[in-house]
C-alpha cells in the first residue's frame, strides 16, 4: 500500500494549531490514524481515528444545543445594556440541561479516551515504523500535560493563601505578579501543546515508503 497518508498526517497536525482551521487539521489526522491503521493492520490506530470522528461529533452535538442560546445573549448584547434571554427559549434550555450536561460529560471521559488512545498510537508508531519523532511527540503530550497539572495546583495554592477577608491586592505590583505568572503558565502549556503538534507532524512526515515485494527471480523448468 502506498503511504501517502504519511503527507495526510503531517498537513493534518500542521493545521490543528493554525486558528478557525483546526477542524479541518483534525478530520485530516482521523483519515491518516484510520489509513495507517489499515496498511499496518494496527487496530489501536484505526481505533485512534475513529474515536477523533466520534468526539468531533459529539462537540458538534453540544455546539448546535448551546448555539441558539448564545446567539440570543449576543444579539442582546450588540444592541446595547444588559443582554435578555426571551422566556421561552431559556425554558426551553433548562428543558435540555440534562442532556446537555450528560453529553458534556460523555464528551469529557471521550476527550480523555481519545488522547490515552492518540498517545499509544505515537508510541506503537515508533515502533512499528522505527521513527523515533513518534516517541518524542508522545513523551511532549505527557510533559504537556504534567505541566499543566503542576501550573493549575500552583493557581488553586495562590488562591487558597488569598485572605477573602481583605483586599485582594494592596499594591499594582501585586497585579502584575499574578497576571505575570497566569500568563506565563499559560504560554508554557500552549507553547508545549504546539512542540507535541509539530513533533507529531514531524512523525508522520517521517514514515519510510513501504517497501515493494521483488518478483521471484526467473527460474528455468528442470530438464526432463
């Protein structure tokens, strides 16, 4: 089979952290997971990509709930004072709260299940196509999200030591503390989850052609 699903995977990666196409990136990398999984007859692959389908469904389910609702408050909002939600329709989203919050967290436990799955799949990748970029992209996502857990902890710390008896901050550079490390923690979770992107697309570019099976060599008939 020819692996043309290596270029798939590549642009596919490439386009997931380029803004308002990043849909289209992550429909690319579903088609590359599935295809590889077909040419290596890898069943965590396809899985990989299949679950990237059902999980970019399931978002649009939620998206397409919550639209009409967020549609109202920002008209209001354009037209100017305080944005008004029409009676009827916020009845009818407490109508759909429960599925609303059911599927959000069927979509949360998938996410997860969707990056355990992903982050196996870069790992076997290494293995079974001896491209060690697929290793490198898997250990970033863990790094990733250690990081993430570590500046999330540290913010929930830094807001347990506020004193809610008393001002927040006393001085302006008590400001600029705060907002300096919010933002630096954030800049180094974004900039580590774009490095995991580019290490995956780097993977993918990497994967040697297949190798065509030679034809027997000629033999002649055995003398009668």
């Amino acid at each position: 089979m020819n692996r043309g699903y290596k270029w798939l995977g590549g642009i596919g990666y490439i386009l997931m952290f380029i803004p308002f196409v990043n849909l289209v990136g992550l429909i690319i990398v579903g088609i590359a997971w599935i295809m590889a999984g077909s040419d290596t007859k890898q069943g965590i692959f396809k899985a990989t990509g299949i679950l990237m389908f059902i999980n970019m469904i399931m978002s649009a389910i939620i998206l397409a709930i919550l639209f009409p609702f967020m549609r109202s408050l920002m008209s209001e909002s354009l037209l100017g004072g305080y944005p008004s939600v029409p009676p009827g329709l916020f009845s009818e989203f407490l109508n759909t709260i429960g599925l609303f919050l059911l599927l959000a967290g069927v979509s949360a436990v998938l996410a997860l299940v969707v990056w355990i799955f992903e982050l196996v799949s870069h790992f076997r990748a290494a293995t079974v196509y001896d491209v060690k970029w697929f290793k490198r992209a898997g250990w970033m996502r863990i790094i990733t999200v250690i990081v993430g857990i570590i500046i999330i902890a540290s913010f929930i710390l830094l807001a347990l030591t506020v004193d809610f008896y008393t001002p927040f901050f006393t001085t302006p550079s008590e400001i600029f503390n705060i907002l300096g490390i919010y933002f630096i923690g954030i800049g180094c979770i974004a900039l580590l989850g774009l490095l995991s992107l580019i290490f995956s697309a780097v993977s993918f570019f990497s994967i040697p052609e297949a190798k065509r099976e030679r034809p027997p060599p000629y033999l002649p008939p055995p003398p009668e």
